[in-house]
C-alpha cells in the first residue's frame, strides 16, 4: 500500500507556515491545532519543518529570543518528504532510521498532505487486522 491511500483516508488538509513567521506564531500555532509540526512553505515549495523538537533546541541554545525570531532560522531543513507513490513501510522505515514523526508528502514540488507515524501505524494495524479476519473467514468456511 502507498502513501497516497493514507492520504485518501484522512484527507489533505495541511496546516503550514512560512519562513518569514515568528517562532512564536508558529508555536501559538501548534497548540491551537493540537499538533506537533508544520511544514514551512514559501513560494509553493516546501523549504523546511518546524517541530516541537525545533523549538525545544532552539530555546536550550539561545532562551526565550528565539520565539521572537523567524521560524526559518530554527526549522530543520531540507525537510525530508515522500511522494504519494511510495510504500508505507518504506516510510515507517525511513521515519524510524531518521527519527522524524512527520513526513510531507510533495509531487511535483506541490505539497499534498502530511503524514505522521501514527497515521501509518493505524494504517498497517487496520490492514493486519483486516487480513485476519478475511483468514479468519476463509478458514471456518473451508
């Protein structure tokens, strides 16, 4: 299965920032919404992600200045990003060995969605689940 089936199921809607935004904004941002990253767009293009993560290193390096600083200075860039074509379990691998929790999926250098680990790992429990069950079925009517 591929990432552009996650993004059938839960949608496109991304929430997304620019570089020029102040970190604080960007922070009020993430609370408001209740999440934990946001990808930084300018000009259409995805140029970097802006986590929990970045602001907590930010903050051990330089206090609180940094939320009245550009989010550009303190998102991790390149952000690193996947295509609608590619397997799930590639990107579970790949979020795994990077660390990340967050992946923008970007064709054509157009942002499409944002997936999260836990979006992937329901994905695949949903699946295992759902082939059980159908192996559940198979076997009591065989």
């Amino acid at each position: 299965m591929t990432i552009a089936a996650i993004l059938q199921r839960k949608g496109q809607d991304v929430v997304q920032a620019r570089s020029g935004d102040s970190v604080l904004s960007v922070v009020q941002l993430l609370a408001e919404r209740r999440i934990g990253c946001v990808p930084i767009v300018d000009d259409g293009k995805v140029v970097g992600i802006f986590s929990e993560r970045d602001l907590v290193y930010g903050v051990a390096r330089q206090g609180p200045v940094v939320l009245d600083r550009p989010v550009g200075e303190f998102m991790t860039s390149p952000a690193i990003t996947t295509d609608g074509h590619t397997p799930v379990i590639h990107c579970l691998s790949l979020m795994t060995k990077r660390r990340i929790r967050h992946l923008p999926v970007v064709v054509d250098g157009t942002l499409l969605g944002l997936v999260s680990i836990g979006d992937l790992v329901k994905f695949r429990i949903d699946t295992i689940e759902s082939e059980a069950a159908a192996l559940r079925d198979y076997i009591q009517t065989a």
